[in-house]
C-alpha cells in the first residue's frame, strides 16, 4: 500500500509538472524570440540614425560602439541600396532582406540568414533610400538561452517531484501506520485477546474505524465473560433437578414393594423439570430476552410444589406454601422458577426442618419468603462466594433478579428467610 500511494502522489506531480511545464516552455521561447527581435531592432535603429547623415551626404558610414550590453551581441552593419557592405560587419553582399529592406515597402524585416537571426531596417531621406542597416544575431545564441531556461525549469520539476516523493514517503507513513497497527489489533482480537484496542491516529476516518473495533473487542469480551460465568452458574443450577431425580430414584429402590410405576412417573416429571431449567437457562442466557408479562403465580407455585417435594420428601422434610394475597408481578416466569429453585436448593442442601414458601404483598412488589429452620446465618453472606458451601446459585439468582427489575436479598438470619421482590409495574402500561 505504501509504494501504491508513493507512486500514485508521484505520479500525479509529474503529470500536473509536465501538463504546466509544456505551455510555459512555448511562452519562454516565444519570449526570448520576441526579446531578441527588440534587442536587434533597437540596435538598428540607433545605427541608422547614426549613419543617416553620412549617407544622405554620400559620407563613407561611420558606426558608433554599441550602447548597452544587449546591442553588444548583435552584428550591425550598413549596406548601399545596391546590396554593397559600407560599413560594420555582415556579408560582403545584402541578401533577399537587405533587398526588401531597400525597397522602402516595409519599415522593418526579420528573417533568417545563414544559421543568424537578421532584422534589417531601411535609412531613408526623404522618399529616398540612402542605405540599409542589417542587425544580426546567431541562432546558437537564442538556443542557448532558452535551453538554459529549459534546463532550469526542469532541474525545478526534478525538485517539485522529489518533494512530492519525500512528502507523499511522510504522509503515507502517517497514513499506513494506524492502519498497520489497526490490522494488528484485529489479528489479536481474532486470537482472544479483548483488551486489543486500535491507536487514535489524528484522521477522523481512521479513528472511527479504531473507536468501532474497540467497542467490538469489549462488547465480545463482556458477552464471553458473561456466557463464562453464566455457564459456570448455570451448571451449578442444573444440580437441583438432578438431585431431585437421583432421591426419587434412590428413595424407589430403597422402599421394599414401592410401585416402580410411581417411581417411574415421578422420575418422568422430575426429568421434564430437568428438561425445563435447561429451557429457562438457555433463554436467560441469551443477550435478548422476550418481553416481559405478567407471571401466572398459581402454575409457578404448582411448579415449585412438585419441585419442592421431590428435593425433600427423600429426607422425610415437607413444604408448606402459603398466599398471602399476593399482587400481580410482570417478569419473566423462567426468571422467577430459577430463582426459586435456588432457593429450595439452598434450603434443601443447607437447611432443615420445614421449608415454607409465603407469597405476599409488599406495597409496590410481590414478595415471595423462602425460609427453614436450618441454623443462623448470622454475620455470614450468603451471596459471597464460597461460603460455607453457598454463593454460587444464590449468585445467579440474585443476578436473574434484578434483570427482571427486583432484588433478592437475605431478609432475616435466623431462621435464615431469603425474600424475592418482584416489580408490579406494566412495562406496557401508558404512564
């Protein structure tokens, strides 16, 4: 890329130096052409006038030293009517422009003679042509002043195209570098590595093409962190259909003469739970999620029940639910059976005694209260990682709940009482 924008600038300054340099060396030409035939001019006529005299009174011509450093290169001499030489230098006889010249036709004649620019002018006295003066100069030398203007010109066109060469060497450095380094954060993005971010080059299109692959590199950075641990939580929260299964399973061999037909169908309905929680955490985990409606609170109660005892009847423990007029909630039901499979699973695992679940009104949210009769928590955090065997599935609940707009939070220690707030609001209401 670098050699294609050198090349393309280069070549650019060429054509505009040659397309400029063309006209402007046929104007220098013409100039010199035109400044010579003044020159001569001027340097035949002070001849003339200076020898008019001499030859009106039939005087041998006498010429005088030129004036000025331009008539100093011009050959000047002084001719009869009859074409002789009289005085200065010139050929020993006048050619056709001589001859012109002593016509009295025209006032001036230019012309070319013998490789020499010539310019003749007639002396005239009266309506009488005395004399004719003849002011040469060599061709060499016009050709040597327009070719040294020539090769000026062109040593400056050689200039002109270096620097465009040096400067287009400058800005394309300037020009590729970010790119090369923007090329670079790409390949290290595309290796795994999210904290790669482009240069700010000072070129507004270059930096947003930088601002764009760095929003990219952090919005999959935090999708793959977010996938990371949603899936390290998610697994943990498969546990508790799984456990719920393998007690009913066991509780059924377990049992002498227990009818393997209950025991199958309650493995059946524990495996479509199993079958749902991997739905709800599918969903959960995607970054659009379907909009929210209002939660049917009988069939997720009915849904934790059966949940519930399966968890608990294998160690001989009961869930009591209880509704306490509840008010309507608008959130995700997956949302909602997530977390309150969570907490049976807390309860069941770390807690003992009775397990009630109690659905109430509080004020501007639907709470929901899952408490046991296990120890006091007392100071501990339930929601730190890797305490005394909680943390990880209270985590994820708690992040499930507040997507949806509530909180879970440890409302009393002992006996431990977790509490779910849920928003009453409908997000599709007018306000």
């Amino acid at each position: 890329m670098r050699r294609r924008i050198i090349s393309l600038t280069v070549l650019a300054a060429l054509v505009a130096t040659v397309l400029f340099a063309l006209p402007l060396g046929v104007a220098v030409m013409k100039y010199y052409r035109d400044d010579a035939t003044t020159d001569l001019e001027r340097a035949a006529d002070a001849a003339a006038l200076a020898v008019s005299d001499d030859l009106t009174s039939g005087r041998p011509p006498v010429l005088p030293p030129p004036e000025d450093d331009d008539e100093a290169g011009a050959d000047v001499g002084v001719y009869a009517p009859d074409g002789r030489l009289l005085a200065g230098h010139g050929p020993a006889t006048g050619g056709p422009l001589e001859l012109r010249a002593a016509s009295a036709t025209v006032d001036v004649v230019t012309g070319r003679e013998s490789g020499a620019l010539v310019l003749t002018v007639p002396v005239v006295s009266g309506a009488r042509v005395t004399g004719v003066v003849r002011a040469a100069m060599p061709v060499s030398d016009l050709t040597l002043r327009v070719g040294l203007t020539w090769l000026g010109m062109t040593g400056l066109a050689v200039v002109a195209i270096g620097a465009s060469w040096l400067m287009a060497r400058r800005y394309t450095a300037r020009l590729v570098r970010p790119l090369e380094e923007l090329a670079a954060a790409a390949g290290r993005l595309g290796d795994g590595d999210f904290t790669a971010r482009g240069p700010r080059a000072g070129i507004a299109e270059i930096d947003r093409v930088g601002e764009a692959l760095a929003a990219t590199a952090a919005r999959i950075g935090e999708t793959l962190e977010r996938e990371r641990a949603f899936s390290a939580e998610a697994s943990h929260q498969l546990r508790t259909p799984l456990t719920g299964l393998r007690l009913q399973l066991e509780a059924a061999l377990e049992t002498p003469g227990a009818d393997p037909r209950a025991a199958i169908r309650a493995g059946i309905a524990s495996a479509d739970r199993l079958e749902r929680t991997i739905e709800d955490l599918l969903a959960l985990g995607r970054e659009r999620r379907a909009p929210r409606a209002e939660l049917d609170l009988d069939a997720l109660l009915e849904e934790v029940r059966q949940a519930g005892e399966a968890l608990l009847s294998p160690h001989g423990r009961t869930l009591r639910i209880t509704r306490q007029e509840p008010p309507p909630a608008w959130v995700a039901a997956a949302a909602v059976r997530q977390v309150l499979g969570v907490l049976l699973d807390n309860a069941a695992t770390h807690g003992r005694g009775t397990v009630t679940l109690v659905a109430r009104d509080a004020g501007d949210a639907l709470a929901i209260d899952v408490a046991d009769e296990g120890p006091d928590l007392g100071e501990t955090d339930p929601f730190a990682t890797a305490t005394a065997g909680h943390g990880i599935g209270l985590r994820l609940a708690r992040s499930l709940a507040e997507a949806e707009g509530g909180r879970l939070r440890l409302s009393r220690p002992d006996p431990p009482t977790f509490t779910l707030l849920l928003p009453t609001d409908d997000p599709l209401a007018p306000p």
